[in-house]
C-alpha cells in the first residue's frame, strides 16, 4: 500500500530542507569569517612589525648622539678644539 503525501509529511519535508540551507549557510558564513580573521591577523602581525621598528627609530631618534649628529651635520656646530674639515676645498680651521 502507498503512502499518501500529507500536509504533515509536506511540513516536514519543507522543515528539513529549510534546516540543511540554513546549516549550509552558516557553514558559507563560518568559512568567510575565519578567512576574515586569518588575513587580519597577517595584517596585524605586519603592522606590530612596522610599529617595532618604528618605535626603535623613535628611540635613537630621542638619545644625545642623535642630536649631536644632527647639530654636526646640519648646523655645523663643533666642539671645543675640534678641527672643521671643508670639503669643498680642503681648507680646515679651528674654533
């Protein structure tokens, strides 16, 4: 003997076909985000690494031989007994 379909059967059925969509598109939803979150924690780990190595120029940057050399090289500045050295045309004189 046959079954006959009936409204009880066709609910269930429609049930269960919403239940696997559903399960498939948070599948769909869970693969993106962990993507999602693998490139971001790439990007994260490059920034941290710029941030390092900026945060180490900053450091030497901010010490007395940084501001020395830029007084030396950009003012010009000597001290005492130091004998200046111009390159242009071999002349030195002391200050």
């Amino acid at each position: 003997m046959a079954k006959r379909i009936t409204l009880k059967n066709i609910v269930i059925v429609f049930l269960l076909a919403v239940f696997c969509f559903s399960v498939v598109r948070q599948q769909n939803t869970m693969k993106k985000l962990s993507k999602q979150v693998a490139e971001r924690q790439q990007k994260l780990e490059v920034l941290e690494k710029e941030n390092e190595l900026l945060q180490q120029k900053v450091d030497s940057i901010n010490t007395d031989e940084f501001a020395e050399k830029l007084a030396r090289e950009r003012l010009g500045l000597v001290k005492d007994g130091e004998k200046v050295v111009n390159n242009s045309n071999g002349s030195s004189s002391t200050k």
